[in-house]
C-alpha cells in the first residue's frame, strides 16, 4: 500500500484534471465517471503495479472512485456558492 499512499493520492488530481479537460474538449457529462475510471486502471496497470493485475484492480478502483467523488464534491461545492 505504500505506492498507493505516496503515488496515488498525487494521481487523484490529475485524474479529476483530465476528466475535466476531456469534459471541456466534447465528452459528455455522463460519460465523465467512466473515463475517470479508465484512466485510474490505465495508471493502476501501468504505473502503480504493472504486473501485479489484483494490486492494479484495487488501486484503480480506489484511484477512480477517489477522484469521481472530488470532481463531484467540487462541482457541488462551487454550485452551492453560485447560488
């Protein structure tokens, strides 16, 4: 777990990072959760533990589901201040 902690928190913004940025380039907002998750397991696989497909599913799953709930904590967050 110690890769996760130092190397996978750092990913979490950068995931909510592109997800934006694919969002602001045409993809629609629906299909914003699912390529957040493709690109935590492509992180997982590739860069957190290649090799090891258990340790890649549950760091992805942790990766994408962590930087999901910032992307939307955020947008509600600055949605309540627009108000």
């Amino acid at each position: 777990m110690d890769q996760l902690t130092i190397y996978g928190v750092a990913l979490v913004p950068v995931l909510v990072a592109l997800t934006e940025l694919l969002k602001r380039t045409g993809l629609p907002t629906r299909l914003v959760p699912a390529s957040a998750m493709l690109m935590a397991y492509f992180f997982a696989f590739y860069y957190l533990a290649p090799g090891e497909p258990k340790k890649a599913l549950l760091y992805g799953t942790v990766l994408g589901l962590s930087a999901i709930g910032l992307f939307s904590g955020a947008k509600n967050t600055l949605a309540i201040r627009k108000k």
